[in-house]
C-alpha cells in the first residue's frame, strides 16, 4: 500500500515539475511576432540602397528576438530524394538557407570546402536550397561532399509553416548557427554582395566569417 501511495504521489507530481522549466521559444513563434515591422524598415533601407541601415534592422532582430530560441523541426529531402529531418542531425548545425537565383561570390565556395573539410567531423554543414533543381545540381558539383544538401520542394512543402517560414522571413543567403540541442546561436546575412572583388579578397573574406561561425559552435560545445 505504501509503494502504491508512493507511486501515486510522484506521478501527481510530474504535471508540477514540468512547468517549473521554462518551456522553449520557438524561431517561428519569435519571428511571428516581429517580422512584418522588420519587414517594413528594411524594405525601405534596400531601397535606398542604406546598406548600414538594412544590417542594423538585421542585427538587431537577431539580437533580441531570435538568438537562443529554439529552431522548429521541418522534413526536406536530400538531393537523393530521402526524406529526412532538421531534429535527426545530432551534432552542431552550420545551416546556410540558399537558393538556385544566388550568385556565390567568386571566393565564396572555395571558402566554405575548406572549412567543411576541416571541420565535418564535429559539426554538420547543411545547405538547405530552394528553386531549380538543375541549377541547384550545376551549383552541388562545387561543393564538398562532406556538406549535406537538402531541398525543399515547393508543392511538398506548401503547406509546411516552417519552411514558408524559412523562406520568407529572412531572406537569402542566411547562416543559422545552431548548437546540438537545436538552440540558435546567431544568424548572420551580408545584404549588399561585392561581386567584383577579386578572387582572394573574396576568399579570405568568406573564410573568416565561416571561422567565426565555427568558433561560435566550438565554443558552445560541451567537451564529451
């Protein structure tokens, strides 16, 4: 009887010690609720061509609103056809959201190989691609193969939040920065390209700003 009791009260208990936790911030719900101001101001800094403007609009959404809220689940493919899920990668997520109109930099791939290469084993590199399939083919024969590339089908995913979410809110190309419990660490976009810088500008500028990225993770990777 006394075990009975016992087990009774602790199971009373569960609901209580629940919500003693704070419960997550999803990326969709924080960004639900500030992306049609953000929208605003920074449609009219692209217009005016105010390129401090649009990064200031930018940063500033990621410092207060979407930084340490957690990444919604969503189910893509691989460019296999697999189907596969944001929450089935267990370690660190280097998330680029790209799409077959963009126009890498002339540094800007050879950049990201090297530090895939060097740093696939503890972080998973993920390009998460939108529009054409066969320019989205033509551009993966330049990527390393240590970077998982995922494809979004607009009929299949038409009815998916997260990925209009995705696709609509930010813009493309954006960095996710996600640790291994799907917390996002930063979010980074550059709004004005410099496509002509030559090569080696172009590449020493990429490669930093991917170290940086990657320092982030590493730095908010618990030593196993």
């Amino acid at each position: 009887m006394g075990k009975f009791l016992l087990t009774l009260f602790l199971f009373s208990c569960l609901p209580i010690l629940s919500q003693t936790g704070e419960p997550d911030t999803f990326f969709s719900e924080a960004i639900g609720k500030n992306i049609r101001k953000y929208r605003i101001q920074s449609r009219t800094a692209y217009i005016r061509k105010d390129e401090e403007r649009a990064q200031f609009l930018f940063d500033s959404l990621v410092e207060n609103v979407v930084t340490g809220t957690t990444l919604d689940n969503f189910k893509v493919r691989k460019f296999t056809g697999k189907k596969v899920e944001l929450h089935d990668f267990e370690k660190p997520i280097y998330l680029i959201t790209y799409a077959s109109w963009c126009t890498p930099g002339i540094g800007e791939l050879p950049a990201l190989n090297d530090i895939v290469d060097k740093h696939y084993k503890e972080i998973d590199f993920v390009m998460l691609f939108w529009g054409s399939k066969k320019k989205i083919r033509q551009l993966k024969r330049n990527l390393s193969s240590k970077i998982i590339v995922l494809y979004v089908d607009e009929k299949e995913n038409r009815n998916d939040f997260m990925i209009r979410c995705m696709k609509h809110s930010l813009g493309f190309p954006t960095t996710f920065i996600i640790d291994e419990n799907k917390r996002i660490l930063d979010v980074r976009r550059t709004f004005f390209h410099f496509y002509g810088e030559d090569y080696s500008t172009s590449y020493n500028n990429h490669y930093q700003t991917y170290t940086s990225g990657v320092s982030l993770l590493n730095r908010n990777t618990p030593e196993k």
